[in-house]
C-alpha cells in the first residue's frame, strides 16, 4: 500500500472529475443510477475506464502533481447493488475488480508512486435528499462490506462522497476505523453552504470527529459548486484544517434543479480554475482538487494550473 497519502503532504494532489456525468453525457453510456462500476463486467467498459482515467493522469503528471485515482464504485454497495442484480459475493468481486483495475493504471503511470488508489463509497440514499437518517450504528453495518472489499483489494485510502448528514459519516469513518483503511470524507452542500440534512457544515464536522477521535484522515466538499460553500469556508474557524479537498460540480443549480435538467451544464472551465485559486489563496491547506457533476479534464486541468499559479 502506499503511504504517501494526501493528508501527509503539503503539495498539490489531483484527481479525476464527474465521472458520471462524463460518460452518460460526453461518451452517450447509458448508466441506470448512476452505476458506472457495471463498466468492469466487460473488456469494452474496463478500456472506457482507462482512458477516462488516463487523461486525468497525464494532466497530474504535467503539472508536476500528486494523483488520486478514484474508483468507479460510487453505487457499488448493497442496497444500489441489489438495484443492478448485484447480490453480497458479486459486489466484493466487483469492488475488488475496480481497485485491481486502478492498482494497474497506476502501474503504467510515469510516475506511480505519486499515484494514491481510493476506492469510492457513495451515500445508501439519493445524496441530495435526505429522506430518511440512519443511525451511527446502522451506516457502519451498512458500509462496513464495501470497506472490507477496499482492503482486501488493497487500496490505499476511502473516500465517502456526496453524504447529506453527518450519522452517515460517522458510521463509515467507524467501519473504516475497523477494517484498519484510511478514510476521506466528502460532505455535499445546498445552495447555502449547510448540508442537505440542514445542519451546518461547522457542526457535521464536530460531529463526525467527536465521535470517531477524529479519525477520518481529512474532509473534503463535493457536488456543490464553489460559490455554494466558500462561504462557510472561514480561514478562523477552529475546524477547518479539517477540510483538504474540493470537488466541485461545474454548474451553479441547485440540486434540485441538477436533478430535473435534461441537458449538462458544464459551466465555464476557466472560471471554474480561478474559484479553486481564490479558495486556495484564503486556505492554503486545502491541497487536493477535483471536480464533481457536469466537470471533465478541462475543469480539473484549469483548477490545477489556476491554483498553482496564484499569486502568493
């Protein structure tokens, strides 16, 4: 495993964009809930991975940057398996799959030990509704399979994203803690920088640390653009340097509004990239940048070179 891991560097890491969004809108897949690790089942769906994963790689290795390789394993767990025909073994085979695959792509890579394989845990609900709120307890059971699967494969990290309470973040920082796997968690906003639950940023993140002895390696944002949290993002407050990474949707919707468009917004790429460097000016801690819905390679390339080119 490598233990070059984000959180114990100071440089700039890199990672990928909307997966999702890039190959049902940009490569015409067709991904009922969004379940892009049905790919792995065929050769054809592994190459699309590849590539897709590649061209991120090699805008990381142009910039001299570190790289997390997600894997495509956002729907990948019981209940969303279920959804796709997936029972237990079938789903360990397929996380298991998804984190040889990216062990692989790192291994071809020019730089491979600049190179951190993650696999991806994604919310038991919608994500940008929370209609029902699981305890501490019943999340940590729920994901605990899907984290062991991670470190049996032998992944270096996991990343939750896109979580809408903090009882969630608790449960699956806990079932991390217990199969001994380093975790990042991603909490998703609304349009007012809280979390679609309601609370406050502040607090989910007391929250989740309180109950855990902090154990998460470090929070990140995701599915919200910038203008929706950088202004909660206060440079004083006692808890962020908790917060290390950004990945954020390319357009301004609210989530409601993502959910009912028919067309993606891609927003603008460049202004995209100038958002990331005025973030990271005020908050130079936060090192590891991606996008999120509606971004690709362009949005992620101009975060990297707009943040690393700022002024400071």
């Amino acid at each position: 495993m490598n233990d070059r891991l984000p959180q114990l560097e100071d440089r700039l890491f890199l990672t990928d964009g909307g997966l999702e969004t890039t190959l049902v809108f940009h490569e015409k897949i067709d991904l009922p809930d969004f379940a892009a690790f049905v790919l792995l089942e065929t050769e054809e769906g592994e190459e699309t991975l590849r590539a897709y994963y590649r061209r991120y790689l090699k805008i990381a290795d142009a910039a001299r940057c570190g790289f997390i390789l997600e894997a495509p394993t956002w729907r990948a767990s019981r209940d969303w398996g279920v959804r796709r025909g997936y029972g237990q073994e079938a789903l360990h085979e397929i996380n298991c799959k998804a984190i040889a695959l990216l062990k692989e792509i790192r291994d071809d890579a020019a730089r491979p030990e600049d190179v951190v394989v993650s696999g991806q845990i994604g919310p038991r609900g919608d994500g940008y509704v929370v209609s029902s709120r699981m305890s501490a307890d019943e999340a940590q059971s729920y994901h605990k399979d899907q984290l062991s699967s991670f470190r049996t494969a032998g992944a270096d990290v996991a990343c939750a994203m896109t979580l809408g309470y903090p009882e969630e973040a608790i449960g699956i920082a806990r079932a991390a803690r217990d199969v001994s796997l380093p975790v990042a968690i991603g909490f998703t906003t609304e349009t007012d920088g809280t979390l679609p639950c309601g609370d406050a940023l502040a607090s989910a993140v007391a929250a989740v640390d309180a109950a855990t002895e902090a154990y998460p390696a470090y929070f990140i944002l995701n599915c919200a653009h910038p203008d929706h949290f950088r202004g909660v993002l206060d440079p004083e407050a006692p808890w962020i340097d908790r917060v290390r990474g950004l990945r954020a949707n390319a357009s301004r919707m609210s989530h409601e509004e993502l959910d009912e468009a028919e067309d993606l917004d891609a927003g603008d790429p460049v202004e995209f990239g100038a958002l990331h460097a005025k973030i990271a000016t005020d908050l130079p801690h936060i090192t590891i940048f991606g996008g999120c819905c509606g971004t690709d390679h362009r949005h992620v390339a101009h975060a990297a070179k707009s943040v690393l080119e700022r002024p400071f």
